[in-house]
C-alpha cells in the first residue's frame, strides 16, 4: 500500500514538473491543468489563515498569479505543491497586515477604563525565517477567536478585523454602548486566557493576571 502512494506521489510530480517545463517553454495552457490540480487545495491551505471566502478565492488567484509569473524561478529540487504553499502563505501575511489583523494584543494588562488598550503582535515577518512563526501565530489567534462564544467571538471580529466604531457595532448589534465596551473587555481579557497556552509563541507570560 505504502509502495503504491509512494508511486503516485512519484507520478504526480513528474506530470508537475512537466507542465512545468510545457510552462517555461511558452505553452500556457499547461499552467491551467497545475491550477485545476491545485486551486481546492490551496484554497484549503488560506482558509485555515483566512475565514472570508471572498477573500480566500481572491488570494487563491492571486497565489496562482504570482507563481505563474515567478515560474522560471522554480527549483525542481522542491515539489511543486510546496513551493506553491509558501507562496499562499506569504501571499496570506502580506492580506494580514493590510487588513492589520495582528493589532490584537496579548502582552498587556488589560485596562477596563481604557478599551482600545491593547498592544500589536510585534510584526517581524519581513524576516524570512519569522514568516512559519508569523503564520502559526494568526491561525492560533484566528481559532481562539472562533472558539470565543458567539456574542464575543463576534463582537472582536467587528473591533479588530472589521475595524468597526464602538458606536458602529452598537449600531450594528443593537446594543448600549456601554453594552459593547463591557464585552469587547470580557471577549478580550478571555481571549487572552485562551492564548496562555501559547505564551512561548506569543511571547505572553503564563503568570500575568
């Protein structure tokens, strides 16, 4: 059994490194079977870093994009599949840091009289070997978030990733907005705990109350 996976495995990557040639060579066509291959797969690889389906099928095409027009820089000593992973996931932080959804902060206090007290992730992907710890970092956020009950899950969503007014998600959510600033608090200072098992990624100490 093992001998026949091993085996396709072996074919998959000839016939990639095929079309890949076919490619480099002028013939475009061959470019639309690898992303026929691959299109499901890289969109599963984004979505565990990004939860908007718009947004993953437009950073599916733009992974696809951009390895088309870097093809000639590809290494046959590499797959295929994961060369084109890495593009997805730096594809991903460049989305990230746009939409600033690593504002979240997990190194501070939390201060109930001051709301928006709440430090950045300290951003140091421009470093090529910090980009897999900067990936891990938001898909363990992204999860912690979802794993929030719904009413604070949602209510961080519209603060942090949203970028939302107070006034905006009181709008929104038809609440006080005295309302809104309490849970934001509580969604925040629970997150927080959530993330403690992560302290050594997240550089958090387990100790801080």
């Amino acid at each position: 059994m093992n001998n026949n996976n091993n085996d396709k495995k072996t074919q998959s990557r000839e016939e990639d490194e095929a079309a890949i040639r076919r490619i480099i060579n002028g013939d475009k066509e061959a470019y639309f079977i690898l992303q026929k291959k691959y299109k499901s797969i890289i969109a599963s690889h984004i979505r565990k870093l990004i939860n908007d389906e718009d947004d993953i099928d437009d950073l599916t095409q733009e992974t696809f994009i951009k390895a088309y027009k870097a093809i000639e820089t590809f290494n046959f000593n590499y797959a295929f599949y994961a060369w084109l992973c890495k593009i997805a996931s730096n594809t991903c932080i460049d989305f990230l840091r746009k939409k600033r959804y690593h504002t979240i902060s997990l190194n501070q206090p939390l201060d109930n009289n001051n709301p928006d007290y709440f430090l950045e992730i300290e951003d140091n992907t421009t470093l090529p070997d910090l980009d897999i710890i900067s990936i891990e970092q938001h898909t363990i956020l992204h999860k912690a978030i979802e794993s929030l009950p719904k009413k604070y899950s949602t209510i961080i969503k519209l603060r942090h990733i949203d970028e939302l007014e107070y006034s905006e998600i009181a709008e929104k959510l038809n609440l006080p907005l005295g309302t809104v600033k309490v849970n934001i608090f509580r969604a925040r200072k629970m997150l927080q705990i959530e993330l403690r098992k992560y302290a050594s990624l997240f550089d958090l100490d387990k100790t801080n109350d």
